[in-house]
C-alpha cells in the first residue's frame, strides 16, 4: 500500500513557541485534516496536552503523548539547555528521530538550543562541516531557498560552497526544480566586487566537480525577484536579510492599512477590494512559509517561527513531512560524496607529484 | 544678509547615471524653483547641456557649466576611472569642492569610482580610517540611517565604532535629532550572539569617552520599524539588507497592482483609493530617499542612484545642500578629537604604568 509506504511520524516539541502548546496541538490537527499517512509523537505536559485530545479527533486517533514536565525556555543559553534540558521536550523530541522512533522534528522553541541539541544528537552529514539554517522565500516567481539564515555567523568559502551543494540539494528533492540554479550573494554582480570569501567560494563552485548550475553573484534586490533558485550566504548576513524582508513587508502593511482606513472613500475601496487583497496577503503572509530546516544534519530537524500560530506552524509541520518523504539528506550525501572522490584523487595527484622536502 | 550668508554652491557630475544629463538639469531646475541661496557648477558636455538652459529659466540664470568631453562609464573599473577620468564630468565636480569653489558634489555616476576619487581628492577626516556610504531609511516612526551601504565590505570594530561616531554626528546635524539612538546591526539583540566584530564594536561604544547615546544591538526588522535613529554595520551587510529592502517594496508592490487590477470589483475599489494610495507610496517610493552621503570624507560627495529621475536627483542634490549648510563634518572633527584626546591620556597612563621589560 502507497499509503503505508509513505507514512510519517512527526516528533513534536509540544512546549516551544509563545503560543505553545495551543498552536501546536491545533496544528497538527489542521496537518490531519488534510493529509493521510501522517502520526505524531507529542512531547510535553500529559496533563496540559490530554486536554486537546478530547477536542481534536483526528489527533487523538493518530497521535501518542510523551510525557515530561521538562522544556527549554525561549530565552535560555545554549549552554544551560544542554545541561539542564536532557528531559526537555525539545532534546526527547530530537531523541525520537535520533532512535528511529520519528522521522523528523519539528519545534517552535530556542533555535540556538535546537540547534545544538540536533546536532549533537543527529552529527553531521558526511562531509558537511556545518549545518545551516535554510528557509522558503516568497518571490515574484515562485519561491528560493536561502541559506543560512543565522546558524553561523562566520563563514569561510568551504562552508559556502557546502551551502551551495544542500541548497541544490534541497531545490532537487523539496522544490522540484531539475536544475536549480544557484548564486552567491554580494554586494554587487561583477565579479571583482565582494569579499575575498565570497570570491573564494564562487571560484570552488565553479571549478568543483559537482555540477551545480551556477549563475554567480547576486544582490539584495534578487532575493526576492526570484532570480535563482537558492541564495547562498553566511549566517549573519542570511539572517539580516530574512529579518530585513520581515521588517520591510512589515512597515509596507502598516502604511497600506493606513492608506485603507484614510477616509470613507478609501474604507468603501477597502471593502470592494477585501477579496482581492485576502489573496495577495497570501501569497505574503509569512505565516505560509515558516518552517525553517536545519541542513546539513543526518536527521531532519524543521524550526517554526517563534510566534507562530496554529495555521503557521501547521506549515512547519507540512516542511517537515516532505522533507521527511523526499530523502534531501540522501541528496546531499551523495553530492558530497562525488565532490570529496574528485578532492581526493586532486589530492592524491598532488601527493605523487610533490618532491620529498 | 542671511540669504547670502547660506547661499550654498554645489557642483554636478551632469553625465553620471542612466538618465543624465536630462534628469540631473531638470533636476536642478526643480531644486532652484523652491529653493533660494543656491547655484551650480554644471560639469559636462556644453554641446549637451546648453539646450537645457534654453528651457530651463531657474537654471539658466544660476549656474554655469564647465565643459569637459571626458565621462566615466557605469561599469568601468576603479582603476581604470582613475587612470583615465582626470578631466572626467566626475572628477572635476569633486575638484571643484576640494578647490573650495563649490560647496558639495552630486553624481549619479559609477559609485566605486566616485567613492575612489572623492576618498583622492578630499582625504579622509582627522581620526577616521574609512569613508562609509550612509542611507537614510523610511522608517515607521520616521527617518534613520543607516551605515556603511557598500563602501567597506570588510570592517573591524574600530571601523564600526567610528561608523557610529559619523552617524551619531550626521543624526544630529542634518536629521535634528538631539541624542540620536545609536544600534548596531546583528543577528538577535541579546549580547551573547553574533560576531566577535559586533561584540567588540558595542564594547568600544560603551566603553568610550564620547557621550553615544547607545540602544545596543538591533536586528534587520529593526531597522524599518525606527528603533533607532542610526544603524551601524559593514558595507557587506548594508548593502544586502539595503538591497533587500528595495526588493521587498518591488515584489510587495507587483502584488499589490495585480491585486487592484484582479477584477472589475478591484478596480473600482482601486479607483476609489487612488488618492490614499499616492499618498502612501510618496512615503515609501526610494525616490523620495535618494541621496547617501559618502561620510567621512573632508569634503561633501553624495551618490545618487543611477537609475535617479528628475525628482530622485533633486532629491539628491537637497542632501547635499543641507549638508553643506549643516556642518556634519565640523560634528565628527569634534567628536573624534575627544574620542583620540580619551585614547591618548588612556596610553600615555599606560605607558607610565608599565614596567620596563
């Protein structure tokens, strides 16, 4: 049966988030609704969370609760969560993907602590140095991927062009793109602008034996028209951007509803066009297109925004369904694994060459 | 006479940007029709720009164009402009600055060459090591700044600082802003994240002589929301989130005019707010906030956006008849002297302390 083969546990971190555990419990509700195949492992407060059962049908029929009175706070270091959140909800929930009780992960909470739990907890993907914080960004055309939006905020070019390899990766197995075409992002597209990382990495994509589909630098500008698929960049910069794009849409709406509310005329314009800007508000409402993966990882984590409601992090849960069922990391692996023979034979190379000091 | 006292002379690279000369000599047309106390040294191609006068009564009557043939070209290289640009529209408006016979330059031109000449021509102000490009941002309480745009694309703490100093001093000269909230741009506002650059930076800004009024660390969503008066960050990171911005308002508006044209509901509710709408664009149209002045430089250059029409440029060409009229280079003089009179004690107290070896 398609339906078996397929099917899905979801792990979730039922405490993290502000509006935790309502958002997450009606979520994956909402996630039942509409998809088969699907079960949840809930990790949280039994007696908070069997409340919602009762309410929610479908959950209650395809879901199992984990018991712990343990969470890590949204404020909390990094540190002190390793420490003193071994029985928290998020590390029981990355636990469950690590035993092979879940597929992926998902939560709302610390994402400095998610990070860290997953990837003490998952290691490494072979070959990749550093996991990235990878997110959906709505374009005039469609969507890209960005990466890292602020797991590392120092980045050599290795680190980029491994970005590049999950990016298309990524693109390949989530987005259905068969070539993805990926850039770097700079400050300016003519190749002699930008930093020496930057420069740096562009030349190793274009001289690696992985055959990505590079279109080379891009700006600010390009992020959001779409002009490649998936935008690489350092996690400081990644993660300006993301919070920038935030602020801008932000200030954009604010100054809309105010320019609809000005005066009778503009309210009875509002009211005709309700419809209308229902569906653009769509298209842009990050509330669509929370659900951020953490790359790079052998197991799949996804983080949902903070603040998310019941139908954003429904959205989350959604990303970590089908990175679940698409086999990304597989993706990556392989690609590393093609690029670190090329390496090595290059190295090898060398080694013969090179006369005894 | 006060009039005389402030009558402001500004030299202008005719032949810089997309639309030159049309849009820099209409430009100036626009500014001299509601400004008194100003003319121009017009740098550029006579055969080119006399026609102009013969429409342009304001223009005619105020300003004198200095021929040349030489341009410098948008995509050229630096090296190159400085090379072969001497007799440039470009670098003669600046020489007329650094001979004291106007009182700022305005180009829409290549801004690494401008950036180059300018830092040639006028040298970098006492105690500051680097120009940076500063931007002013609609925000939602109001204006801020933001810098470095571009200029730098590698900054260590002592830049960032003085960045702040040059802010500090550009808030407080040209946007009246009495103790102007000072943020420094990073990946979350605790002070435990982000680069060891950042963390250094906000240390010296605490820790200085000079009375900064600062906020502390502010996020990309911050900067549109007006947390603070003035953002600090490298030129790498400002020209991305700068850049971001601008696309954002491009794919919000593109949605925002499919969704008015939709349907025929649309439309009329469109007509209805035609008004409330122009109202709300003038707030946000980059047009109205063209200008970025190249700070830290002894002298006044200010960048226009190369694709700048008639009223983006008079917009530019306002910067730099406020800055001339502002004394924001005399603020930063003052503020560096304490900051370096600070250091030098602190040294010299060092010095005496210090066993010899």
């Amino acid at each position: 049966m398609v339906q078996t083969q397929n099917s899905v546990i979801i792990a979730l971190d039922a405490m993290g988030g502000d509006n935790a555990p309502d958002a997450v419990m009606h979520a994956a509700e909402l996630v039942l609704q509409k998809q088969t195949g699907v079960s949840f492992l809930i990790f949280g407060n039994q007696s908070k969370l069997e409340p919602y059962l009762q309410q929610l049908p479908n959950l209650r029929e395809h879901s199992t609760i984990m018991h712990t009175d343990s969470t890590v706070s949204a404020d909390e270091k990094v540190s002190s969560a390793l420490r003193q959140g071994k029985n928290s909800s998020m590390q029981l929930a990355i636990n469950a993907v690590k035993e092979g009780k879940a597929h992926s992960v998902v939560s709302g909470g610390n994402t400095g602590a998610l990070m860290a739990m997953s990837k003490l907890g998952f290691r490494m993907l072979p070959g990749i140095d550093r996991p990235a914080i990878l997110s959906r960004i709505p374009t005039i055309r469609g969507r890209s991927a960005l990466l890292d939006c602020g797991a590392n905020v120092d980045c050599t070019a290795e680190h980029l062009f491994q970005f590049a390899i999950m990016g298309d990766a990524y693109a390949r197995a989530v987005m259905d793109v068969e070539k993805p075409l990926i850039g770097i992002l700079n400050v300016g597209s003519e190749e002699l602008k930008g930093s020496d990382v930057v420069k740096q990495a562009a030349e190793m994509i274009r001289s690696s034996s992985v055959p990505l589909n590079f279109y080379g630098f891009v700006e600010g500008t390009d992020i959001l028209s779409g002009t490649v698929d998936v935008v690489i960049t350092d996690g400081f910069t990644g993660n300006v951007a993301l919070k920038t794009m935030e602020g801008t849409a932000k200030m954009l709406s604010h100054n809309l509803r105010s320019a609809l509310e000005r005066n009778w005329m503009s309210k009875l314009g509002a009211l005709l066009l309700r419809n209308s800007l229902i569906k653009m508000s769509r298209t842009m409402d990050p509330r669509y297109h929370n659900g951020a993966m953490m790359i790079g990882l052998n197991g799949v984590a996804v983080k949902s925004h903070g603040s998310a409601d019941k139908v954003a992090f429904a959205q989350a849960i959604g990303n970590a369904i089908a990175l679940a069922r698409n086999g990304v990391n597989q993706r990556i692996i392989a690609e590393m694994r093609a690029y670190h023979d090329f390496v090595h034979k290059n190295e090898n190379t060398v080694e013969t060459s090179a006369a005894p000091l």
